[in-house]
C-alpha cells in the first residue's frame, strides 16, 4: 500500500535507496557483534547477486504499482505463494504441513 501510494509522488530510484538504506543503517550497530562475515568470495558474490536482484524487482515493482492499478496487480502475490510451495518441494523436498496450507 505504501509502495502504491508514494510511487505517485516519489521517483523509483528514492524509493529504492531509502527502503535500502534504512534496513543498513538500524543494521550497522550490529555488525562488531556478528559471529561472521563472509569468508570466501563466492559468497560475497552470493551476496552481491541478491542487492542487485532485489533492488531491480523491487525497481519493476514500484513501476507496476505506477503504471497499472492495485486490483490488477492483487494476483501476482498469490501466484507466488504457490510458485514458492513448489520451489520448495522440488528443491529443498520440503512440503508445507497442513496447518501452513
């Protein structure tokens, strides 16, 4: 809802950079108190590939919410409810219980 309404008035790249940098800058106290960094590269490639691929969707997320209304767009969250139930069963063999159902 808050994405819908502030992408009318606000530009993408700012609502980008501020739900980034919040998150980092409540986050960075805790870093001397974190048990580990990265160790190897490819996990900080790992790392980098999920900043870059989460700001671009949520980049195209904030232009759909400027470009098409919210009723049009209420499926999508649905569908990836279920695409992730079978992301989970093929990948990790992990069904949902009943209860998660």
């Amino acid at each position: 809802i808050m994405t819908r309404r502030m992408s009318s008035t606000e530009t993408s790249e700012s609502l980008i950079l501020f739900s980034a940098l919040a998150p980092a800058v409540l986050l960075l106290p805790t870093l001397p108190f974190s048990h580990a960094l990265p160790q190897d590269r490819w996990h900080w490639i790992i790392l980098l590939m999920l900043g870059v691929f989460g700001a671009g969707g949520h980049y195209l997320l904030v232009q759909a919410y400027r470009l098409a209304t919210t009723t049009a767009l209420a499926p999508y969250p649905y569908s990836q409810m279920v695409w992730m139930i079978i992301s989970g069963w093929v990948i990790f063999h992990q069904f949902p219980d009943r209860w998660t159902l």
